[in-house]
C-alpha cells in the first residue's frame, strides 16, 4: 500500500463502486497506527467525522468492529473524532 500511495498519491481521494473510501475500506480490513503508523495522517479533517455509507459506522466504530482491533487505534480515532 505505501508503494502504490508514492506512485498514485491521487487515488487516495477516489471512491470505491459502494462510495467507500480507502479509509474505510482500511480500518474495515485492520489497519492499525501500530502496523502503519502514517495512517491517520493521510486522513483528512472531515473523514475522522465520516460515516461509512455501507456500514454507516464512524471510522473509530469501524476499528473496533475489525477481527483484530487495537485499542490505540480506535482511541486515538475516537478522541479526533470527537475533539
């Protein structure tokens, strides 16, 4: 994913066919700050506060709804999302 995000920076803002974007599909798929830790700054200010249009969940929702979250993650999402 970091060699793709270098070659296509652009392709970070695009939608999928559900209007899901890479964040969602992300964090739904277990993305952690741990494992990359440039993730939550790629994300934009108004995406912390976006819902998930397949799920309709909040990216902190989405974290703690993964196989394997991580508390740090859905923490940190959290406290960005409300602040």
């Amino acid at each position: 994913m970091k060699d793709f995000a270098l070659w296509y920076p652009l392709a970070l803002f695009l939608r999928d066919e559900q209007q899901r974007s890479l964040h969602h599909v992300d964090l739904s798929s277990g993305v952690t700050i741990r494992n990359d830790p440039f993730f939550i700054l790629r994300m934009r200010d108004e995406e912390f506060e976006e819902r998930d249009p397949v799920t309709g969940l909040y990216p902190f929702m989405i974290a703690a709804s993964a196989d394997e979250c991580d508390l740090y993650t859905i923490h940190s999402l959290f406290r960005i999302n409300i602040g």
